[in-house]
C-alpha cells in the first residue's frame, strides 16, 4: 500500500521546467549617472552659492540591443542610443547641458554573473545652453572610449573623451536591464 502511495504521488508531480531557450538578441535599457571632466560653466546664485557644469557631468537613460551570440560562450555586445542630460538648481532661469550618447560595448562574462567590457563611445550634439544668459556652446560630436566593470544588472563605468580641447572624461554607475531571459 506504501509503495502503491508513492507511485500514485509520484505519477501527480510534474516534471521540472525546461531552461529557458537562449535568446541571441535583446532589447536593453540603461540608467546611468557620471561625474567628471572640464568645467563648462560656474553659476553663481543669488546667495552667493555656486553650482558647475562640467563636461563629463549627467544623467543617462538609453535603450537598445544585447547581442550574445552562443549560450556557451561567455561573451557580449551591446548597442545602444540615448540622452545625456544634466541641468542645474537655478529655478528662474533653465540652465543644462546635453547630448545624445552611442555606445558600443563588448562584455566577457565570468564567474558569479561579473563581467568586464570595453567598447566605444560617441557623443552627438553637445550643447551647453543658459537661455541667453551667455550664448550657447555646440561642441562637435566626439568619439572616445568606455571601460566598465559591472556585476549583474550594475556596472562602474569609466568614459574617456574630448569635445576638442574641453575634457568630457567620466566615471559612473549604470543599471543595465536586459529583457526577455537568458
């Protein structure tokens, strides 16, 4: 009667799930925030406090694909395209500068969901605006280089790059989110 029992619960429970199929392309979206590079512009407040913006300086929200060619391979590329944004406290008078950043990342993924990546970086229109404070300064668009050292979804970001003679280097952090499995 025991053994009958055990077949009987054994027949009911079902069998596990099957892994999830590798999918060799993703949609990814990031959020990043990066400190750094030249002093663009001081402003002075009316209390006397002073805020800058430097060239490197800002908030990133970007999407685009994660490419992982093979299931076995631990190894990556990811595109993406977004909007660099930083804009300062100053609440009568819109102060920012942005551009649009284009990224092409290659990762290796070890151990313990680490990963390490190199790739390019191009940073299209740079604007620095002070609703006619001061005219506004377009930098031309700029191609450097990006390092990270990211453990799941979380990367440190390294950025070197130049608007001409101003510096937009940058260190960071980035949420890198990709959708839809493994």
């Amino acid at each position: 009667m025991l053994a009958g029992f055990a077949l009987s619960l054994a027949a009911q429970q079902s069998p596990p799930p099957s892994p999830t199929p590798h999918r060799p392309l993703r949609p990814v979206a990031e959020f990043g925030i990066e400190a750094g590079g030249d002093r663009v512009a001081t402003v002075t407040f009316t209390d006397g406090s002073r805020q800058s913006v430097r060239a490197g300086q800002g908030g990133t929200l970007a999407a685009g694909l994660l490419w992982t060619p093979s299931a076995t391979v631990p190894a990556s590329l990811r595109l993406t395209a977004g909007f660099k944004f930083q804009t300062t406290a100053a609440d009568n008078v819109s102060i920012w500068m942005r551009r649009f950043p284009v990224e092409l990342v290659g990762s290796w993924h070890l151990p313990n969901q680490w990963r390490v990546g190199a790739g390019l970086v191009r940073h299209i229109q740079p604007r620095f605006t002070a609703e006619n404070l001061v005219p506004d300064i377009a930098f031309g668009d700029a191609t450097g280089g990006t390092l990270e050292v990211g453990w799941n979804v979380v990367a440190l970001t390294w950025t070197a790059l130049s608007y001409g003679s101003v510096k937009a280097n940058a260190i960071g952090a980035t949420l890198i989110w990709p959708f839809g499995g493994r």
